[in-house]
C-alpha cells in the first residue's frame, strides 16, 4: 500500500518576526495576494483523493482559496500554547524567559501551561498514521508550518530538537510516502516567492 500525504503550508497572515502563538487571524491582503500568486502551480493538488486542513483560519482559508474544499481536522491545530497562545516568541521571552529557555531546550515541558513539544508532535503523527492506507491514495493538507515541521518530525523518527531546525515557507508543499510507522519524506517543488522578513 502507498499513501502519498502532501503539506502545503498555509499562506502568511503576518511577516516571521510578528507571527504569534496559535495565531487565530485571518489572511490578510499579503497572504491572499500569495494564494493568488501561486494557485496555478498548487490547483493540480485539488486533485487528491482527500484534502484536509487545519482549523487555523490562514489554514482554512489558504485550502478554499486553492479550490480544496478541504475538511477540518482538529488533530492538525497548533500546539496548544496555554498562557502564551497569541503572544509572539519576543512578548513571551520578555515575560518569561526562563520557561522560554526551559520550553525551546525540554522537548516535554509545558511551562505555558499547554502542550509539550513531544505531544504536539505525537499527535499531528498520529493523525498521519491513520490516514486510509489504499493503494496509492493521495492526500493533500494544508496546516500551519509548525504542524508540518512536527509531522516531518514524527515521519522521520528524528528527535524533537530537530523541529527547531526545520524552516517552512508559506505555500510550500513537502510530501511523506509510505503507510503508518514507515514514513519516506519526498522533496517537492516550492512556488518561487518573495522573502518576507
């Protein structure tokens, strides 16, 4: 059995610097103007047996304006921050910069009073194994860039620090092929686009 999930990460609401925790704003002219931008290149994904999306609303939002018509799955939300959920990195290091530190170096703390790394990625990797496995269904998914650096994670078996090394762009696409527990990344193209600060 071959499945074939691809990522594509939602547009940007906002530049890196500014991009908040569990960020719940809408897409805003930037992010659409991107959608637009390289719809023609993404639509042949409309195409997938299965099309999903994260409850974020850029996630939502990116998905339909695709074409997907993706159905939410709240498995690929963000990692539930706690306290901190709508604070950029810099607000909560400026609040709590040893529960920052504790969190960015213990892949299972929850000094925010939310998830741990280590369950965040488990559960967006256990959404990943129950896919229906048919012979080469194809799946696409459109989430947040932490939802695919957690399930690049967990499709590598690579350890949780690694998901801090793991860049994702706006409205680039990455595909995991195999069936539950036997996960190959596979290198897709990526839309060329601006650098956003």
């Amino acid at each position: 059995m071959a499945l074939r999930v691809t990522f594509v990460a939602a547009a940007g609401s906002s530049t890196v610097l500014s991009e908040r925790f569990e960020d719940s704003r809408p897409l805003d002219q930037a992010g659409w103007s991107e959608v637009q931008r390289v719809a023609h290149e993404l639509l042949p994904l409309a195409a997938a047996d299965l099309r999903y999306c994260s409850p974020a609303p850029r996630s939502r939002a990116t998905g339909e304006g695709l074409g997907y018509a993706p159905l939410v799955q709240l498995a690929l939300r963000d990692c539930d921050m706690g306290r901190w959920r709508g604070l950029t990195l810099g607000e909560a290091m400026a609040r709590e910069p040893e529960a920052v530190d504790a969190w960015l170096t213990d892949p299972g703390s929850t000094p925010h009073g939310g998830e741990s790394l280590l369950d965040f990625i488990g559960r967006v990797g256990g959404w990943l194994d129950t896919r229906p496995a048919e012979d080469h269904c194809r799946v696409v998914a459109v989430a947040e860039p932490s939802v695919i650096r957690a399930a690049l994670v967990y499709a590598l078996k690579a350890p949780p620090a690694t998901y801090w090394n793991i860049d994702v762009r706006s409205l680039s696409t990455i595909s995991v092929a195999g069936r539950p527990g036997r996960w190959s990344l596979r290198l897709d193209s990526v839309p060329a686009q601006p650098l956003r600060a």
